[in-house]
C-alpha cells in the first residue's frame, strides 16, 4: 500500500556541502524528517501541474555546528506553491516555495488522514 518508496544508503553531509541557489525567481526547500526517513526518497511537483511531474530527493543526515539532522533539500525550485507526496496518491501538505528565499517543511510523524 505504500507504493515504490526508494531507500538508499548515503553518507553523512556535512555542514556547507550542499549549495543552494536561490535568488530571483528560484528559491529552495528544505524538508526536515526524523531519522527514521533516512534514504526515502521524498516527491514533490508543482501544486499548478497536478502532480504530473515530480521532484526527487532522498533524506540524508546531515552534520551542522549544532548536532545531526536529517533532511531532503530541494536547492533550486521556481517560486510557486508545492505539494510534499507521503507517498504516490497521498499529500503530506503543500508549501509556498518564494524566490530568494529558503522555505522549510516538517514532514508528518504519521501518515495523513485520508479524507
């Protein structure tokens, strides 16, 4: 019932390795999971295409001044409302994506309620 979720090993990040590129019309998304989501691949696409074409990225640790965080990041999206897929059918919520800046998303701890 989950359909396919990939999972994949990787590495720890450290801080500064991943750039954004935000700026303009471009923005970035950040999209913060326990570490349970490690290696899952999180979709999102443009709430306007209907979830026809969809973005990847998978949830990796990351290592900051701070401690440890897992997260999927999203570096160079054009500004617009998305939807976060918890899995092929169902949304985990949306999110305004404004260019120049940086939007964060908590994923849920469990599923979302099907209306």
């Amino acid at each position: 019932m989950n359909g396919h979720h990939h999972h994949h090993q990787y590495g720890p990040t450290e801080s500064g390795t991943v750039m954004l590129d935000v700026g303009g019309e471009t923005g970035a998304l950040i999209i913060y999971t326990g570490r349970d989501q490690h290696g899952r691949e999180i979709e999102i696409s443009r709430v306007d295409q209907g979830g026809a074409v969809r973005t990847h990225s998978a949830v990796r640790e990351r290592i900051v001044r701070d401690g440890v965080f897992h997260s999927a990041v999203y570096p160079d999206l054009t500004a617009g409302l998305y939807t976060v897929w918890w899995d092929e059918e169902t949304s985990a919520g949306t999110i305004s994506v404004n260019g120049g800046a940086i939007a964060e998303f908590v994923w849920p701890s469990s599923p979302p309620r099907l209306a």
